[in-house]
C-alpha cells in the first residue's frame, strides 16, 4: 500500500507542473497571459490544498489512534483500568515497580503531531509565495523585453566567450534582461519591487484596495519557514509590527482560515496589479482587460466572494469606457458591485451608488436589475416579460445570476417568474 505521505507529495508535484503556466517564451507572452497563469497556478494549490486536505488529516487521525491503542496496553499491562480509576486506586495497590514500569513506557511513547496536514500547508503556503513571485518577475520580464530602451542606460559585464553563446542580438538582449530581471528579484527587498513598479514603471500599487500588510507579514512568515525552523524571530517582529501577537521562539503555523485569506490576498493582489499593467503596456487591447474583470466579478459573485468582489470592482470604478464594448463590461461590472453590496447588506453605500444610477434609458436587463437591488417589486413582472420578449432572460440566466437571489425568496413573485420563462 502507498504511503499517505508519498501519494499526498507526489500528486502535488504532478498538479503543479500540469498548472505552472508562467514560463512562456517572450515574444508569446502578453500580461493577459501571463495572468492566466498565475490564476492557474493559484487555482491548483487551492485544488491540491482542498482535496488532499482531508486526507493528510486522515492519516494524522490514524497516528493519534495508535497513541491512544499504546496507552491503553501500557495501562492493560499493569491492569489498570482508567474508566474506573478512583474505584481502582481505593480498593488496588498498584505495585510501585509497575507504576516505574508504565513511566517508562509512557516515556517511551510516540509523539503525536500533525505532521502530514502540517507539510500539506506549509508546501501550499510556500508555492503561493512563489507564484506571486513568479508573477512579478513575469511582469518585470515582459515590460523590459517590451520597452527594451528602459535599459539602454544599465550596464552589464559580459565576456567575448559569453556573448558568443547567442546566434542573434534578440537572444543576447533576451538573455540580459532576464539576468536584469534575476539580479532585481534576488537583491531588492519585497517593498523595493514594490516601489520599482510604482516609482520607475508607474504602476500604481493600489494601497486602498490591496492589503499589502498582509501579504508582507505571509512574506515574513514564509521566510521563518524556510530559514528559521517556522520559529518567531524578532526581525518578523519589527518587520511585519506583529498582528498576530507572536513572542519570540513561537512556532507559526499555516492554518485553513490563514491560508484561504493569504490566498484571496494574493489572489487579489495579482489581479489588480496585473490589470494595471495591462492597461498601460498592452493598451490596444484593454477591452480585453475590462471583460476580465467583469467576468471574475461574476464568477467570484456565484462563489458567494461578496467582500471580494466589492474590493474588486472598487478598482473597477476608476476606469473610464472609451468605447460602447467597455461601457458594457463596466456596466454589468457596476450591478455585480451593487449584488455584493446587497449580499454584504451595506445599504448605505448600495443607496448612495444606486442613485447615481439612471436606468431610464437602460435595457431591460438593467432595469429589472435595479428594480430588483432598490427593492421596487411593483413592476418586476413586467420587467422579465420585457427582458424574455428581446432574448435577455431565460430560465438558465435566471437561475445562474445571483441578483435572482433577492426575489426567489419571495414565493408568489418566483413562482410567476417561473411560469413566464417555463
């Protein structure tokens, strides 16, 4: 039979080359890719996180089992019984040599840890580390391959025998900005990189959206992990200002709830700085960037991500459409923020967006969007006939939008909906 541990590692290294989609060659590569594959990468260590999970924890189970087998024969041994152990100890003198005897072996008792959910998580923490690292080196790769007079000015050290190795000028200018890129990952600081997109390529870091607190402190914890025997040192003390109360020598662990918030973090993160790029480096193509966003939205609303997606189309609102395909996409980006406000029931900030809103002139769709999220039932009917008579509406959409949500609890309004679209 396989051992837990082995199946648990070796299907992980399997999942992550089938996802690890970042390693693309230069002139393939644009910042929608190259975003693809950091949201493949992070889906599959929160597949591998979520699927094996159960398992690992399975096999800590079994080892807590046999320790309490162990004890129990070390207790049969000396004919104890511990269900009745103030009856036993009144009426039986228990041989002092046995008491030594069970001491010793009780001594001798395998320690209990969770260890394989404990690998588990901290491999997942780690390889989301990295794929953000990943992410920024990508993005760092593509802009200076891109805008490749930026290091007209950086000089490099190179031997005759060195530039020799390349057939072309391209590869030879390929090659020296990834050893550009490489330097700047490995020398500069987290906050540097941050402060390279932001003051050198203009990037804005978004810091009323992004927790990068957050992803600082996961930073710091990742190194205690790797470098210091996950034991709280006090350089993670004055780096990260301690939020979760750490003294020194304590041991960070990577729990369920920790992780899925790094993950939304990062996640988040990613997102935001990449459409940031997008629209800057790859501007003949920024619709492209609008309809991910309008889409992500979408997809994290059905995942019941309200508090996500009220963060996510918060950046949303800073773009302006410039064609009738952009103000679309913001549109419906606009009412997937006003759902999660609702799901939220944040009704102060839901009214004061509502009613800047002017639906007069909206499709039916949007009109019955905001009947429904300013709670106007009156003409709802009427709205879905409207909707249905121009291909808007079918029983498919009106299962799978969440703004539905709102109106499936109201029986006598559902069960009429129903039978217009049935």
């Amino acid at each position: 039979m396989l051992d837990a541990k082995y199946l648990v590692t070796n299907l992980y290294y399997q999942l992550l080359n089938q996802t690890d989609m970042t390693k693309k060659e230069p002139e393939n590569q644009t910042v929608k890719t190259i975003l693809n594959g950091f949201k493949n990468n992070l889906f599959g260590i929160e597949y591998y996180y979520d699927k094996f999970g159960s398992l690992a924890q399975g096999v800590d189970i079994d080892e807590v089992k046999k320790s309490g087998e162990y004890i129990e024969a070390c207790f049969n041994e000396i004919g104890f019984d511990p269900q009745n152990a103030k009856t036993e100890l009144a009426e039986k003198k228990i041989p002092s040599d046995k008491v030594m005897e069970l001491f010793i072996k009780l001594k001798k008792q395998p320690k209990i840890s969770a260890k394989n959910y404990e690998i588990l998580s901290r491999s997942s923490f780690l390889m989301l580390n990295n794929y953000f690292e990943y992410l920024l080196s990508d993005l760092l790769s593509y802009h200076y391959n891109k805008f490749q007079k930026s290091l007209n000015e950086k000089k490099f050290n190179l031997s005759l025998k060195e530039i020799n190795e390349y057939e072309t000028i391209e590869e030879l200018s390929r090659a020296l900005i990834t050893k550009a890129v490489d330097s700047m990952m490995v020398e500069m600081t987290f906050d540097e990189l941050l402060d390279h997109f932001h003051e050198t390529l203009e990037i804005d870091n978004e810091l009323g959206i992004v927790n990068w607190d957050l992803i600082r402190e996961c930073r710091e914890r990742r190194h205690l992990i790797v470098h210091n025997s996950s034991l709280v040192n006090n350089k993670y003390i004055l780096r990260t200002k301690n939020p979760f109360n750490f003294k020194i020598g304590d041991t960070v662990h990577i729990d369920k709830e920790y992780f899925a918030k790094a993950c939304k973090e990062f996640y988040l993160a990613g997102l935001i700085l990449s459409y940031n790029c997008w629209g800057k480096w790859d501007k003949e193509v920024i619709t492209d960037a609008v309809y991910d966003i309008m889409v992500n939205s979408f997809e994290l609303l059905k995942q019941k991500e309200y508090e996500f997606v009220s963060r996510l189309t918060t950046y949303a609102q800073k773009i302006e459409a410039r064609d009738e395909d952009q103000e679309d996409y913001l549109l419906r980006t606009k009412v997937n923020r006003l759902i999660a406000l609702k799901k939220l029931e944040d009704e102060s900030t839901l009214n004061k967006e509502l009613k800047k809103i002017k639906a007069g002139t909206a499709s039916p769709i949007f009109k019955l969007a905001f009947a429904i999220l300013s709670d106007q039932h009156i003409n709802i009917l009427d709205l879905v006939k409207q909707a249905i008579a121009i291909d808007e509406l079918d029983l498919n959409k009106y299962n799978e939008w969440p703004i539905y949500d709102f109106i499936r609890d109201n029986s006598d309004i559902n069960s009429k909906i129903e039978t217009e679209l049935k």
